[in-house]
C-alpha cells in the first residue's frame, strides 16, 4: 500500500447552474439564491457583499443573510480587511472556504483499489492505494480491503482538520443508480453486489451519510467537467482505460447517461466481430484489443500481474526505454481505440476526446495511431478536427471525480436541508 499526504492535483471545482434545484416555493427560492452566491463567490471570488449582490442581481439584504447562512455552513469564509477607498467602514471579501468540507472518492478497479480526499477548492489531500489484480480475490474481501482504504482517508482527513461530507465510490461496470448496486461489473466478475451496504458492513469509523455509487467513467467524465481543464469544451467524451474500457458522454455541459443510466459502455464495442472472447460473453469487443490485459500481454511484459503489483508501471519502463515490442503494442491498442472514439464521434459530433485512466500515461504512444484512425474514419474530421489529449488527471480522474462528487451535489444546493442519520 502506498500513502501520500501531500496535495497532488488541483482542481476548482465548480457548481453547474444546470443541477441546481428549480426554485418552486420560497424556502427553495432561498436554496435557489444560495447556490447563485455561493457559485459568484467561487467563480468571481475573493467578491465583496456588494459585488456580490451586483452580479446575482440579488438584493443587498437577501446577500447578507445568504452570506451569514453559508459563513455557518464554513462553506465561504472572510477574507483580510481592504482599506476603504471612500467614506465608510472598511469591507471584507468572501471567498470559498477550501478547508470547510471534503469529499472521500473510492476507486474499486480491476488492478487495483484507490481513495482520496478533495476538499472544497478541489485539491487532493490525501491519497491512499492498494495495487494489484483484484481477480483472484473474493468480493468480501475487495470490499473489506476498499472499506479499510475508507477509513484510512477518514482518519487523514480528521487528522487535517477536514468535515467529510460525503464519499463517491467509482466502479468499472453497469450501475443501477437507484438501487444503488452494481448489475455487472464483467472483469472483477460481479453480478448484482450491494457495494454500498456491504462497505457499509466493513467500515470501522464513522461513515458519512452520503455514500454513491456510480460508473467509473461517468464519474471520471464528471472529475474532467468540474476540473474545467479539457479546453472548455461542452461537449466531450473522456475514454477510461484500464483492464476494462469505459466512456463517460458530456453532451453540452451535462452527463449524458441514458435512459436507464447504463450509456458509455465503450469496451464492448465490437471491433473485430471474430475476434477473441469477451468476459461479457461476446466476441472481439474494444476491450479485448485495446485494454490493459491485451497491452500487457502483446507487450510482452507478464502474463498475469498479481496482487500487490502496479501492472503499469513495468509497461512504461519499457516504454521510455523505447522497447520496440511494447511501443508495437501500445501504438496497435491506440488504432483499436481509434475504431472505438471515430464510432463515438460520428454518433455524438464531440470536439474533444480525453484519455483517462491507463490511457493518460500511455497517450504520448497511442496519440498518432489513434488520430489517424479518428482522421480516416470520422467523416466530418476534414471540417472539424477532433481535439485529443490526455487527462490532466490522469489514472486519478475517476476517483477524484468520485471524490469530488459529494461537493458538488453539496456546492450546487449549499443549503439543503441536512439528511437525518440512518
Ligand atoms: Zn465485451
């Protein structure tokens, strides 16, 4: 297990006017204004009272009251005393309070478990990993180790100082969003697992009340859109890679997910319809030529990573060292994808494509296979280019979008009315 307690990445994160709740009666007016002060203050801050009310069109009273709400909630916080610049008593800027909340993400993935803690202004606090093919293992006994890797961030983000207010848990494979469960996660071999009850069942310390599940590529897609960094394109698709291939779909701001939530399932695209079995039970599906297990194996680096071990790492030691064998695998992965991302942008007319997961660290070798691909067969790519890059947060982009997920559900609605425990 590897620990670090030193901020790793910064990312604003950014309430969505789209997901805030629509205003019906006045206690969800105020609600309404809130998530408006509280989004000034983080986009425009540090902002005075004033300047406030000047940009939400709010009164200065309303402001005030709002101000002294979210001052209680330690979601903004004052900031000096600026010198007036006339006659009256010197004004305090409000900023957001990074410190005054954090959010725990959980990463459950095929070669490995992952968690870290954001705070409110969006850097990583603490990150805590555990490496190695969860294959072999029993489903207790991943969840038992995913449920310690909780507990661990618990503990680091108390030791900080830090109100955890909620944790995200990302997993590679169909999420029921209502139910809460994971219907099929085909690599780790899952079929219906209550993963928030049953980590529930194995956590030691004190859970918060808010604990999600969702696809890990959704979520990574989320973690890109919050983050702000994928060239502020409304519209992208951020293309997880790990033994699996999933996609997260961001259609004009917002994650499209599907009528029943399932969308993005990008690994089972089939790219060869005679070629080598899918654990889904299908033949010659993406992930089968272009996920981890297929470089690994084409690389030549091992047969079967085993628990314990970072299965990445060796693969990019070779890289660097520019073994023709593993450069060979990773660029025919990369014309795989290809296939994968020009389907996505015919259907979607996307601009932006992010590589996330395995993908990031890989992009310097899959980057030119995959564009000519993407230039041969999308059919628009003379008139509209495709911009492609590597996630900026790399293999992290899922769990720090799960992470970041509890913060903006609360950054979007600063006021709703607190959950009762149990
Ligand atoms: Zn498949």
């Amino acid at each position: 297990m590897s620990t670090e307690s030193q901020p790793s990445s910064r990312v604003p994160a950014v309430a969505r006017s789209g997901d805030r709740p629509r205003p019906t009666d006045q206690a969800d007016v105020r609600r309404h204004n809130a998530s408006l002060v509280l989004e000034s203050v983080m986009v425009d801050g540090p902002l005075s009272r004033a300047r406030v009310a000047a940009r939400t069109g709010l009164t200065r009273a309303t402001v005030g009251s709002i101000v002294d709400d979210l001052l209680g909630a330690l979601l903004i916080t004052e900031q000096g005393t600026r010198t007036p610049t006339g006659v009256g008593r010197p004004g305090t800027d409000l900023a957001l309070n990074p410190g005054g909340g954090a959010g725990i993400g959980l990463e459950i993935n095929v070669d490995g478990l992952a968690a870290v803690v954001v705070d409110l202004g969006g850097t990583v606090r603490h990150r805590v990993s555990r490496s190695g093919d969860q294959r072999g293992r029993a489903t207790s006994a991943v969840l038992r180790s995913a449920a310690k890797l909780v507990d661990d961030a618990m503990a680091a983000a108390y030791d900080e100082g830090l109100s955890v207010r909620g944790v995200g848990v990302a997993v590679p494979g169909l999420v029921d969003l209502a139910e809460q469960v994971v219907r099929l996660a085909p690599n780790l071999g899952w079929t219906d697992v209550r993963v928030v009850e049953r980590l529930r069942l194995y956590a030691v310390t004190a859970w918060p009340d808010s604990i999600t599940l969702d696809n890990e590529a959704n979520l990574a897609a989320l973690g890109e859109l919050w983050s702000g960094d994928h060239g502020g394109a409304e519209s992208f698709v951020l293309v997880n890679g790990d033994v699996g291939v999933g996609a997260g779909v961001v259609l004009d701001g917002r994650l499209h997910r599907g009528s029943r939530g399932f969308s993005g399932e990008l690994g089972h695209l089939t790219v060869a319809p005679d070629g080598p079995e899918c654990r889904c039970g299908a033949r010659g599906c993406l992930e089968q030529v272009a996920g981890l297990d297929w470089i690994l194996r084409q690389a030549g680096v091992r047969d079967e990573p085993r628990i314990g071990e970072d299965a990445v790492a060796p693969l990019l030691a070779r890289l660097t060292s520019g073994d023709g064998r593993a450069i060979s695998a990773v660029r025919e992965a990369g014309g795989s994808l290809g296939v994968g991302v020009a389907a996505l942008v015919n259907l979607f007319d996307v601009d932006t494509v992010v590589l996330g997961g395995i993908f990031a660290p890989l992009f310097p070798w899959l980057d030119q296979p995959l564009s000519a691909v993407v230039r041969r067969r999308v059919l628009s790519a003379r008139w509209a280019p495709l911009h492609i890059t590597a996630s900026r947060l790399g293999r992290d982009a899922a769990v720090i979008g799960a992470g970041q997920a509890p913060l903006q559900s609360l950054l979007a609605d600063p006021l709703a009315p607190i959950a009762e425990a149990g």
